[in-house]
C-alpha cells in the first residue's frame, strides 16, 4: 500500500486550507468555473475537498473506495484553480491531483472506464481500442504525402484520427494548410498516441513508452517543426517531451492559420451577418497562455460578428472533456455537465456559431447542444472548419 511518504507533494498538500477560492470564476460571482463542482456541487469534487480526500487516503485516515477514485479522476486538470488558489503553491494543485491519480495507477486501483482507457492506448495506440491500422483512415480522399523532411509534420492525435465528427477538423486543417502552400506530411498509421492525456490519467510509465517512441519516430525522420491539430498534443509535446530529449519547435494548428493572415497566405471567407462566439480550450489557454491566435482567425471571417461568451481566455468554463473524460464521462448525464451550461452560454450570447479550436472540445459541445436542442439554433464548428466550409 502507498502512503503520503511515497507522494511526491507530501510537504505540501497539507497546506490547502479550504478557503474555497479555487472554484469560483474571475468575477467571483459565481461557484462554478470548476466543471466538476459544476456539475456535482460538493466540496469533494472542488479542488479543495480533493486536495484533503487524497491527503486522508495517503495518511490511511480514509480507505480507497471507487467513489473516491470516482472523485480525482473527474478533474479535468483544466486548471481553472490553478489561476485561483491564491496561495504560492498554486501552481502545483493540479499536479497533486495527478500525483495522486499516479499513485492509483501503481495500486491498480483506477476506475474501470479508466483502465479501459490506458490498456487501448497500450494495446492499439489510441484510446478507443480501434485497430491502429485504420489510424490513417481519417485522410481518405485527401491527397497528403507521407512527411519526409517537409517543413512541418502536421500531427492529427487520436480524436482527429478516429472520432468521426473530429474528422472533419483534421481534414479541415489538411486542406487549409495545403491550399495555402505549406510544406507538411504526416505520418498516417505511423502516427501513435501523443500521450497528454495518459499523463493527466496518472500512467507516467505508458507517458515515457509514448514520449520515447514518438521522439524516436520523429528524430529517425528528421521533423524539426510540429503542427497539431489538438491543444492536447500540443501541450504535452511542448512542456513535457523535452525532459525525455525531445526538444520540437511546436505550434497548434491556430497560430499557423494566424501567421498565415497576417502574410496574406491565407484569406478568410465571406459569412455575413453571422455571429461567432468561441470556447477557449483549456489546453491553449490556461495551460499555454494562447488568447490571441485562434481569435485572430475568427477575426479573418469576412462580415461575420464576434461575440465573447461571458466567461472567456482564464476564465472560460471547461468543456469537461480533459484528462480522459472525453472518453470516460465522469462529468457527464446532467443538464449540469460542464459541456451543457457552455452550450447554454453560447446560447445566451445568441451565438449562430460556436467555434472551437480542439477536436475534444468540438466533440463534447457538439453533443452537448444536441442535448440542450439548441442544434437548430447553433452550429458548432472547429476554427478549421470555419475556414474552410465543407
Ligand atoms: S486549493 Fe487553494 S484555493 Fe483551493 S481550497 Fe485549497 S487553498 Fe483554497
Ligand atoms: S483542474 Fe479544473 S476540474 Fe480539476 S479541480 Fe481544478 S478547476 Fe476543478
């Protein structure tokens, strides 16, 4: 049995003083910016309530139970109370949560939709346990070469690869990047699971399988610049490839698409009178600081109308889909799921559009204004998509 000795935050932890903060949004006006208390409104499910549960667990005060493996893997280490707690440690809050959920993994003892989730990864590179010779099957039609020293190597992540709706924002961004000359391939059934999310689900041995074999695949060919379609991918491939001597210059498909604007490679289309909002993914925002980019290209849409969401850049609501829940959907089956409130949101700002720029997030809201019946009203769309209409 691991205990607090074993944790790697163990002279921290103790610390947090359940001040609440860390749940609220930026104008303090409400207690829902966390998606897990969000949708579960207990203490438990808010950082705070988290920080002391696994600090009862790991001093052997309260025994492992699934509700409270239940509990830690419903962060979706959006790191929302990252930019609250207002305490030096702040930083580390998330990382505490996953050390504890790495703690877990090495007990056996993770919720079975969890397991799940990390054997597919294991077995078949991909979460979903789909055969990975069907990994390329996403550029069907599409003319993309294999890459072979081209300028960049665009990288699509299992979503882009395998999710059918997702699809569409890893061939929208394809053809963006082709009909505005840029030199890419990719790597098609060679392309293997990045493994960000396998690193927030606590697996730090499948996270160093992963990084090893990708940074291997990538050096043996030369890459030098990475697109990627997923904030996820791109997170992961930035912050953590480098401590296993991975070191990429790495970009997110957005500030590609913003760069090629502002040289005049690429134009936006004509959409009148249309209103957009956008949803922030958590990935590119909180995690990485980028504000800018994706607004820029919405900004390129000729005639179209942008409209903020009330909560938006550090402080827009998670769409619930990080740290795996895309897949296992802790936070899920009430009109209390963070996806369903953001798709309310969008709603509320009369948005025609929601645009994303992540193919969880493009997932997980596309269902949720299905659920809300507000698909009539609201289209939601990838930034790729936005520009280059099917
Ligand atoms: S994590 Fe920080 S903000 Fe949250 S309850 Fe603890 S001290 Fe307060
Ligand atoms: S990372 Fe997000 S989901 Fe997890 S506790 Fe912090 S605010 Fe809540």
């Amino acid at each position: 049995m691991m205990g607090l000795e074993e944790y790697k935050y163990k002279d921290l932890i103790h610390r947090c003083f359940r001040c609440g903060y860390c749940k609220f949004p930026t104008d303090w006006s409400d207690v829902t910016n966390c998606p897990a208390y969000a949708r579960f409104r207990m203490e438990s499910y808010s950082n705070g309530g988290r920080l002391w549960l696994i600090y009862a667990w790991l001093t052997g005060e309260i025994q492992w139970s699934e509700n409270l493996s239940k509990i830690l893997y419903s962060c979706t280490s959006c790191k929302n109370c990252v930019e609250k707690c207002p305490l030096s440690f702040n930083d580390d809050i998330v990382n505490m949560v996953v050390a504890a959920k790495s703690q877990m993994v090495e007990t056996g003892k993770v919720p079975p939709l969890v397991r799940k989730f990390l054997q597919n990864v294991q077995v078949q590179g991909n979460p979903y346990g789909i055969d990975a010779n069907k990994r390329a099957d996403w550029m069907n039609g599409l003319e993309l070469q294999p890459y072979q020293g081209q300028d960049y190597l665009y990288y699509v992540g299992c979503e882009g690869a395998y999710d059918t709706r997702a699809q569409g924002a890893a061939r929208a961004t394809a053809r963006v990047l082709q009909d505005a000359g840029v030199s890419f391939g990719v790597l098609g059934v060679d392309e293997c699971c990045d493994g960000n999310e396998v690193d927030m689900l606590g697996e730090e041995a499948l996270l160093e399988d992963l990084a090893t074999k990708n940074i291997d695949q990538f050096s043996k060919r030369g890459v030098k610049n990475i697109v990627t379609l997923s904030p996820h991918a791109y997170n992961v491939f930035k912050n953590k490839y480098p401590a296993f001597g991975g070191h990429f210059n790495v970009l997110h498909y957005t500030q590609v698409f913003a760069d090629l604007i502002k040289t005049g490679k690429l134009k936006g289309p004509e959409q009148q009178g249309v209103r957009i909002t956008f949803h922030d993914p958590c990935f590119l925002g909180r995690w990485n600081g980028e504000y800018n980019a994706p607004r820029k290209v919405i900004g390129a849409v000729k005639g179209a109308n942008f409209t903020e969401m009330e909560r938006n850049k550090k402080g827009a609501l998670c769409c619930g889909g990080g740290a795996g829940n895309f897949f296992t959907d802790f936070l899920g089956g009430s009109g209390e799921s963070p996806a369903r409130i953001r798709a309310r949101e969008a709603g509320d700002v009369k948005a025609d559009i929601l645009a994303v720029a992540c193919p969880n997030c493009l997932t997980m809201l596309d269902d949720a204004v299905k659920a809300e019946g507000l698909d009539n009203r609201i289209k939601v769309m990838d930034i790729s998509e936005l520009l280059c209409p099917a």
